[in-house]
C-alpha cells in the first residue's frame, strides 16, 4: 500500500453490531490526501428505528436526537462521494465496511473499496502488545479524544494515529503493515454475486447454499460466518471435498446469531425442516432408540423407539441411540464389563443358564444363583451414566444467549421439554413464541446440544414463562 494514497478515515455508530438487522445512527469522515486533511465531515443519520437503551448509554445518542436527522438515502450520494477513490480506513474496518455496503445497497448505489482495518495494522506493527482496541491505542501512542464514541470524534482518533505512524514509522515499514492490514478479497467462483465477501459478517450464525435451479444444496453454521463460507468456496481456499460443492452454489443467504447456541439450534431445525441435498440428515427423534428397563421385574431390558415413548417416561430410559444395533452393542459391551447376565437382559435366547456362567463371567442370575432384584440393581447402577436427564425447568423457557454481533443484548431462544421453539429478538416474536405449539415427543437433537450446553454454562439466565420471572439455573 502506498502511504501517499488517499485516505477515509471513518467512524460509525448503529443501532447494534449486525448490517442485516441494525441501522447507522451516525456518520463521521476525515479525508487525507497528500497528507493533509481536506475535509471533516459528519451527520446523525435517522435509523427510522428505536435505538437501544443500552446502545445509548454507549453512544449517547438518542432516539430525540435523531428524529430530524436524515435518513441514510438522504445521505447516501453525500457520503458515497465522500469515500470514492480513497482507501477506507475504521478501526475494525469489516463492521464499519459491511454497514455502509448494506446501506449504501438499499439507497441501490454499489459500494466498493480497499479497506484498512487500523486494529490489524496496530497489531502488526506493535505485536508485543496485547490489546488493540481504540482505547487501548489511544492510551498506548497518547491520543486524546473530546467525544469518544461519537463518529466524528473517533475517526479523529483514527486520523492522529495515523500521522503519529507517519512521523514515527520508516515508510517502507508502514507501507508494508498497511497493505499486510488490507482485508483481503477472496476469489469467489464468478457463477456468485459481485461483493459477497463484503456482505458476509465475522459473526456465528448459519448459511446456506441454493443451486442452478434455487434448490437448497447445504446447510452450514459457524462461530465466524465469513470465514466458514469463504473456506469452502474460496477458489484458493477450499479443499478437494468443498470443490464439488463450490462449483453448484449459484446463491448464499445466511442468519447471524448471538452465539454458538442459536447457531447450533437453528442448523438443526433448518436441516430438519428444509432437508437439503448434501447434508447428512439429523437422525431425529423417529429413527432413534432407547434402552428402557421392562416394567415386570423380569430384569429383561428393550430396545425402543424414542418417539413411541411417553415424555414422562423418559427418565426411566437410558441412551439415545442411532440405531437398535448401536444399542444391543452398548448394553451387550456394558454387561460383559459388569458381569450381568446377558439371557437375563433379553441379549441371548438360550435354555438354562447363559454361556457367560459357564466360563465364569456372569454371577447367576439367569440360574438363581444371584438374587434377580440384586442383578436388576445392578443393571440400574451400570447403566445410570447413559440415564436420559429430566428437563431441568419447571416447564417452556425463555433462555437468554449473549450477545455477539448480531445482537449485543442477546438472542432468546424459547424452549420446551428438549424442542426448540425458535429465537426471539423482539418482544412481539418471544409474545408468538411463548404460545407456539410445540413438536410432539422428544427432540433427540436438541436434546444433545443443550446438553453440551448447560454442562459448559452452569450459569444460565432464563425466564419461566408462565410466571415471567428471571431466574438463573
């Protein structure tokens, strides 16, 4: 990159951290060229939307400030003119970037541009350092700011970190940390559309891909969207298995998440409900077993279908199997280890006792041997680690994710007895959610990822939506 190029210095504040969702609230531009500042430019934008409270406790602007604001469209030819022909420099530039393409798509204007990102170039020209965000930069090289937070006055920032570089750093150097900090531009296959690696967020979510004729080919999810997607079908990147796939994908569309967990909950229902080609489908619910202890004493355990069983009658299971021969070789494995008696369980048809007992590997119950409630006591104890958990709340929960950058006051996933009922972003959507029929049965898929879950977060807050309270598990 060459130092003496022009220069956008831009700041952006919005309505959250996710383009697809979310609006400008205000705009501030600096332009260099030549080295010197030729013009100083900013305005609130009104995002024709609420702005968070805690977005503006964060900002301090509020909704009243932006009521006679213009809208972005009002703007867009303005700003657009601001930017062109210059190289785009923000502290973490893919944000401010992706926001001013989908903003600049709606006014229907294509934006396009080489972009800086000043937290890589602070990384790479200071990597003794841990911390890189604004403030840590402005302590580090001793910038002030007279309205942090604000667009103008944090492309200011950006704007004297520069000049500081340019004084301080040989030339060569910078020019070479600078074009090391440009984003890069993937090499799509030329079938998708212009500037999709623009419009792709850094944040969790889940994608998918749709054919020649708009048939739906994969269904993915990812903790960093843009890079999952641009890892498969990335002409330079993508491996030996994704080229197949790459060469059929005519369109991609994707839903940013708070987190992992509403990615993971929301593939599931997609792949479920939308069944595209190249997934291996989700086993589900209907095709997979369980281990049940027979309800005659006999000691006999059978292996059944998981939705032919009763909710309430779930925690008398044990295991979730794929199919009935990974459940006979989990119990059959579990009794040789114990030293249960194989005839007994229902695993070997024999008359008199079971061949265990001849070579000294099963105690007797098959014979009298060893007392039958003695063995079935066992059998429970052996196999209490596979016991299918009761749902751990008192009935349909509100569960509250973190937010990422796709909603950085969190997304709330509503759930009932292991289904989930979708995500809630809003108070009308958690309304509709908190009344949704629910699938019947138990949801084996979501039954596992929460599981996953509540084990890595012990701490969880959760509405009960029959009382409305908060409360933490």
């Amino acid at each position: 990159m060459d130092v003496a190029e022009p220069l956008v210095f831009v700041d952006l504040e919005t309505t959250g951290g996710n383009p697809a969702y979310h609006r400008i609230t205000e705009v501030g531009i600096i332009r260099v060229e030549n080295g010197v500042v030729v013009d100083e430019w900013s305005s609130l934008v009104n995002p024709e939307c609420p702005i968070p409270a805690y977005i503006e406790a964060f900002t301090g602007i509020s909704s009243e400030m932006v009521v006679d604001a213009p809208r972005f469209a009002d703007i867009a030819p303005t700003v657009f003119e601001k930017l062109r022909g210059a190289v785009f420099v923000a502290h973490n530039a893919r944000f401010d970037y992706s926001f001013l393409r989908s903003e600049f798509l709606k006014a229907k204007l294509h934006f396009s541009a080489t972009a800086m990102c000043t937290v890589k170039l602070s990384r790479r020209l200071f990597p003794m350092h841990a911390r890189h965000n604004l403030d840590a930069v402005m302590e580090r090289h001793g910038i002030s700011c007279g309205a942090r937070h604000r667009a103008l006055g944090d492309a200011q920032v950006l704007r004297d970190f520069w000049f500081k570089l340019r004084r301080e750093i040989p030339e060569a150097v910078l020019a070479d940390a600078g074009a090391q900090s440009v984003l890069a531009v993937a090499q799509l296959p030329s079938a998708l559309p212009e500037g999709l690696a623009d419009e792709l967020t850094e944040g969790a979510g889940v994608y998918r891909y749709f054919g020649e004729d708009g048939g739906l080919l994969y269904i993915g999810r990812s903790n960093s969207l843009r890079t999952r997607v641009l890892g498969q079908l990335s002409v330079r990147q993508r491996g030996p298995r994704d080229q197949k796939l790459a060469d059929l994908v005519r369109r991609v569309d994707w839903v940013e998440t708070a987190g992992e967990l509403g990615a993971m909950l929301l593939e599931a229902d997609w792949i479920r409900a939308q069944k595209p080609a190249y997934n291996r489908r989700l086993q589900g619910s209907a095709e997979s077993v369980t281990l049940r202890v027979a309800a005659d004493n006999s000691g006999r355990i059978d292996i059944e279908r998981i939705d032919s069983i009763e909710p309430k009658d779930l925690t008398q299971c044990f295991g979730v199997f794929h199919r009935e021969q990974d459940a006979r070789k989990a119990l059959s494995d579990i009794a040789h280890a114990q030293r249960l008696c194989l005839k007994v369980l229902g695993l070997e048809q024999s008359a008199g006792s079971c061949f265990a007992l001849q070579v000294g590997k099963c105690r007797g119950a098959c014979t009298g041997k060893e007392p039958l409630i003695l063995h079935n006591t066992r059998v429970r104890v052996a196999l209490s680690a596979l016991k299918i958990k009761s749902w751990p709340f008192p009935g349909r929960i509100a569960l509250r994710e973190p937010g990422g950058m796709a909603s950085q006051g969190g997304d709330i996933h509503v759930l009932d007895h292991w289904t989930y009922l979708g995500t809630a972003r809003s108070d009308e959507e958690l309304a509709g959610l908190s009344v949704k029929q629910a699938r019947a049965g138990f949801d084996v898929d979501v039954y596992k990822i929460l599981l996953r879950y509540f084990s890595n977060h012990p701490r969880l807050a959760w509405f009960d939506l029959r009382s409305g309270k908060l409360a933490h598990a």
